[in-house]
C-alpha cells in the first residue's frame, strides 16, 4: 500500500483503471442517430437482410388469450373438488414366516462366520418382512436364511471334525 494515500482510499496494486466509458454503443459502426436506423425491439440492431419479426397471429403473443377491459378474471368461475388421499398399509402377517435368528447368531458365532453373517441379514430381513406384511419376501428370505444356516453348520461340523482327525493323527505319530 502506498502510506501517502489517505485512509479510505483504495490503492490500485498495480491493476490498470477500467477502459474509458464510450458514448457509442456500437463501435465500430456510426452513432445512430437521425436518419440511421434505430435499434430494434429488445436493444438489437434491426436485421441486416430485411427480413422482418414473426407475425403474431390471432392478436395475442405465443396462443394466450386475448384480454378485454371490461372481461371479468379468470373468465369463468370452476369449483375444484378435491377428494382425500387414501393410504393402504399392511399390518404384520397373521402367520409369520421363521426368521432362524437364533440359529443365524449361534453359526456366526460357532460355525461360520462370513455364512453366519449372511443369514443374519437375511433373518432380519425375514423379521422386518413380517411385520411390514410382505408375505413373498419374508418367505424368501426365511428359506435363504434357513439354507445359508444349515451350509455354515455343515462347514463348521466338517472343520471341528477335520480338526480333531487332524490332531487324534498327530498325537498318535508322537
């Protein structure tokens, strides 16, 4: 900042001044004036080929209605009904579907983990499905989650009985 320019006045940072304001709109062209034609609607110079604006047919621009003075608004009086909306909802099932979540959390915790997880998806799935009454996706999801338990029991099953083969053989080497 220069420190010999008074307080309020802003200092220009090496930044040039705005161009000078010009009288003439169109540089480049002569001033209109008497005699040369004059902007047409909308501030634009008229058309250069002569062409002229669209015509607006029927009296009023783009199809709206024509609007006399003494024409009372809006032109006619409706009554508008409105009837109330109506909200179906389903309650829970009468007959729920088994959603196993017993089962799902003991072959997470003892089985198969990455399996056990999955059917517990599916159990709470089955669950949710049951209390919002979705009848076909709480059966489906109570048929997966029964599946993905009774594939994670047998794994689980299999490895505890590889595990002890594995270690009656070992012991019995030694």
């Amino acid at each position: 900042m220069d420190p010999n320019a008074p307080p309020n006045e802003k200092s220009s940072m090496g930044q040039m001044s705005p161009p000078p304001y010009q009288d003439n709109p169109y540089p480049g062209y002569p001033q209109p004036g008497p005699g040369y034609p004059q902007p047409g609607p909308g501030g634009y110079p008229p058309h250069p080929q002569g062409s002229a604006y669209p015509p607006n047919y029927g009296g009023a621009p783009y199809g709206q209605q024509q609007y006399t003075a003494g024409q009372q608004y809006p032109p006619q009086q409706t009554t508008v009904t409105v009837q109330p909306a109506v909200y179906v909802t389903r309650g829970p099932l009468e007959n729920p579907y088994n959603d196993y979540l017993g089962y799902s959390i003991f072959t997470m915790l003892c089985c198969c983990l990455p399996l056990g997880i999955a059917a517990l998806i599916y159990s709470i799935n089955t669950r949710e499905s049951n209390h919002n009454g979705d009848q076909l996706k709480a059966e489906r999801c109570s048929r997966t989650t029964r599946t993905l338990n009774h594939v994670a029991l047998g794994l689980g099953i299999g490895a505890y009985l590889i595990l002890v083969v594995y270690f009656v053989v070992l012991l019995s080497v030694v």
